[in-house]
C-alpha cells in the first residue's frame, strides 16, 4: 500500500481498474478483495486526511486512545465478517457495558433484571422481572414499543417506567423526536433483556476492540501492493456519473467505481438534501486515573448531551493519572456545512429522496454505492462489513 496526501499532477485514472471513494470500511474492505482476488490496481480517494472513516482513533495530546468520530465497539453475530476482519487485527476480550444515569442513579442498559430491582426495589423488581419471565421467557430481548403493547397493568408500570426514564428524553435529544415518532428499529436496537445479562450487546457472539486500534487494522487491512491510498482528495472535484457512464479527470471511465459518501452530494442535491443527524464531539482530558464506572454512562433524564464515553475503560490502557472523556450533542445536519453526515434519518419521505438518488446512478453498471452513506442505512461497523462482502463477491464473480 501507498498513502500520499493529494493527487499527484501525472495521476491517470485509466492505469487503475478500480477506483473507492472513502477509506473506512465500505471503501477498504472493497479495495483489499478486488485486490487480492482479481489482481485489480485500485486507488482510493479519501477526502479527509486519515483512513479508517468514523472508526479513526488516535492519541491525544495525553497519550490517550481516542474514537475521533464516536466510540466504536466491534460486535457481530456473523462469523463471515469477524474471520475476515479477523485477519487483520487480533481483539481485546472487552465487553461493553452501559449505564444509564435515571435521576442519579446509574442502572445497566439494556434495562435488565438488575435495573429493574435498582428501579423498583428488590421486592417488587423481583416480582416484575419474574412476570417479565412468564410472558417473554428468559434471556429474552424485548424492544419498548413491543412492552408497551401488552395489556397488562404490571407490564404497562415496567413499560412505562423504561420509555419515560430510558427512551423519552435520551430519543429526544438524539433525534428531536419521541420515541413513537421513529422508526421501531431504532429503540429497537437497545431492546429491554429478560436476563442477568449486563453487557450492551448481549448475546452477540463476536466482541471486543482491536488490540492495536481501528487505524491498525485499516492499515493492515490495506497493506497490499495493488493498493494506492490518496487522502485530501475529494472525489467530487474529479468524477461525475450520468444517465450510463461514469467520468473521471474529464474522461470516461470503464474501471469499477466504488461509491461511499452520501449519494445526493454526487448531484449537489439537485433533488433535495438528504437529511442527517450530525454530532458535536466535545473532548476533554481530566487529571484522574478514571471518570465513571463504564465505556459510557447514557444521561437519559438530565443534561443536554446524550452519552459520555470514556476511552480508556473501553481499550483498557493504562495512563495513570490522566483519562479522556467525550460528551456527544446531536442535531440536524446542515447540508454543504463541514459537519459530518453521522445519521441517516429513517423515514419514508427520506427513504423516497434516497431512492430516486438511487435511481439515477441504476443506468450506470460500473458504479456501485455501498456503506452506512452512500446506502443511506442504519448500519454497524460489521453491516457495513457484510454488505462490502456481498458487493466485493459480485465483482469478484465478474472479472474472475
Ligand atoms: P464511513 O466510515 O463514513 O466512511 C466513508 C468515507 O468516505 C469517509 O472517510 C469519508 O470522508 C469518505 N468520503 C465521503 N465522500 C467522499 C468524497 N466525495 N471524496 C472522498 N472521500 C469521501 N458501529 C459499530 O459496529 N459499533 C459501534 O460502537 C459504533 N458506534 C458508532 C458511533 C457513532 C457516533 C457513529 C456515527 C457510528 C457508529 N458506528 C458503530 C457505525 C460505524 O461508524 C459505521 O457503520 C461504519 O464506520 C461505516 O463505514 P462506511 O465505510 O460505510 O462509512
Ligand atoms: N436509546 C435511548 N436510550 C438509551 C439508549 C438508546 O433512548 O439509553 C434509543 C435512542 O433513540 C437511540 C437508539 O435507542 O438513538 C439507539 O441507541 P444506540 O445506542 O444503538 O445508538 P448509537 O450507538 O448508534 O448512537
């Protein structure tokens, strides 16, 4: 692999055979399969000045490993993505654990039996838990809005307790939005457990951090002769794709093209712009050996940030007298702004947009749209995975 920052004045779009827009994983995972198994000569153009995408990290100025773009845990229940990641990094064994902080007291989250004896006492919670356990059975993920349907009074004081301590005020602030207002999928994803389980993802297979970061794996990820990396370089000022084909540096492009960025910044959002959540990340170094109890505590009744994480409880390194907190703060994206697109907004009209972006770009068979932007999707690190998988074996069946 070379990495340089900017293009080089002899660049010649023509001498590779394929060329990635974006270096995280979509655009790498991409890159490293068309290498390895066609023997394609692949550049990519990555506008920012790092690979790696949001899962960057880096040391700070205190020495201290940080998620630039939010913290990121590595989970999956599927094995394709883990042993192909897996050739790449080994991982910490670290499990991630969330608490929320209810009116000062912190409960795990997922709420589980455990928070709901913290919540109710130990008396009552038990006996709640235990009918939990007779309607849903044990070791059972049960979202909100499913707890919420069910008709019974003990069930309704649970349901009611969670969606007012847990989900209300943490949605509002992620989203601007209740909780029935989104998309089910969302709260979804932090369902209620029926269980001891007091980890974040429970029950999924595959966890931890990679032992030497995310930049790491991207690195050995993309250490391939075939691999050229050039950063700085924001494709927009060098490709446009019409009704067919493709163009490149003014000329028409026959390689493969593999899109990662938001699609309708491709058209200048001649259609609308599509709407995105967006984060301010606020940094901060204190001189303690550690902050809070977990990864990252949920402020979900108090405060205007969501979450704070704390670097070191999740890489587990050790700087003594010295850790990295960081608050996040949502809001609504500004197109054209240089605020990161970080959300996609799941809803029908934004889904519509998204689709005739989508169609546009159908006519042209070497232009491929893949990722958590350029799909305009909800997706993890190890979705966003899976779906370059699938992506990179098309191609691969194509050219072989
Ligand atoms: P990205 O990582 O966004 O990469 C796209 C790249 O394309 C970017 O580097 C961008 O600069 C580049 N690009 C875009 N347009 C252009 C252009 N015109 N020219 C050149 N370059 C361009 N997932 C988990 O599994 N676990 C977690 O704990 C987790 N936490 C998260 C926390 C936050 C706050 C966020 C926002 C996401 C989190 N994720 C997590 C999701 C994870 O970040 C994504 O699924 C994954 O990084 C997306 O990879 P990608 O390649 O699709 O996109
Ligand atoms: N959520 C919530 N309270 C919590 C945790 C999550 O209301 O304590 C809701 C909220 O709407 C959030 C969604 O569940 O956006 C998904 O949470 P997750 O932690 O998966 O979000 P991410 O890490 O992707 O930002």
């Amino acid at each position: 692999m070379s990495i340089q920052s900017g293009l080089p004045a002899d660049f010649t779009p023509e001498s590779f055979d394929a060329i990635v827009v974006g270096a995280g994983y979509a655009g790498s995972v991409c890159a490293r399969r068309l290498a390895e198994a066609c023997g394609m000569k692949v550049a990519i153009l990555e506008r920012r000045d790092h690979i790696a995408g949001n899962a960057y990290d880096y040391e700070d100025e205190a020495g201290i490993l940080v998620h630039k773009y939010g913290p990121h845990i590595y989970h999956t229940t599927n094995e394709r993505v883990d042993q192909f990641l897996s050739r790449f990094t080994e991982w910490t064994n670290y499990q991630h654990k969330v608490l929320a902080n209810i009116h000062g007291t912190l409960m795990p989250v997922p709420f589980n039996h455990k928070s709901l004896k913290l919540a109710f006492g130990d008396e009552k919670g038990e006996r709640l838990y235990q009918k939990l356990v007779a309607t849903f059975g044990e070791n059972k993920k049960v979202p909100i809005m499913e707890l919420r349907e069910k008709n019974d009074p003990e069930l309704s004081e649970v349901a009611d307790y969670v969606f007012e301590n847990v989900f209300l005020h943490y949605t509002m602030k992620q989203w601007g939005k209740t909780p029935d207002q989104i998309d089910p999928s969302i709260t979804g994803r932090v369902p209620v457990f029926v269980g001891d389980d007091d980890r974040y993802f429970p029950g999924a297979p595959f966890q931890g951090m990679p032992a030497e970061g995310y930049t790491k794996l991207f690195e050995n990820m993309l250490e391939h002769d075939l691999i050229s990396v050039f950063t700085g370089v924001d494709a927009r000022d060098i490709l446009s794709v019409g009704d067919s084909a493709v163009t490149v540096c003014g000329k028409p492009y026959g390689g493969e093209v593999i899109y990662t960025g938001p699609l309708d910044e491709l058209f200048g959002s001649d259609l609308g712009a599509l709407p995105y959540r967006t984060l301010d990340m606020v940094f901060e170094t204190l001189d303690e050996d550690q902050f809070q109890p977990v990864g990252t505590v949920n402020y979900t009744t108090s405060e205007d940030f969501t979450r704070i994480t704390e670097f070191k409880n999740m890489t587990g390194q050790v700087v003594p007298g010295k850790t990295t907190i960081m608050k996040e703060y949502s809001k609504a994206f500004t197109p054209g702004s240089d605020e990161t697109p970080y959300y996609a907004i799941l809803e029908d009209q934004n889904l519509e947009l998204y689709r005739r972006y989508r169609d546009r770009v159908a006519g042209c068979l070497n232009f491929h749209a893949v990722g958590r932007l350029a799909e305009y999707r909800y997706y993890d690190m190890d979705g966003v995975v899976a779906s370059a998988l699938d992506l990179s074996d098309e191609l691969i069946a194509q050219h072989n």
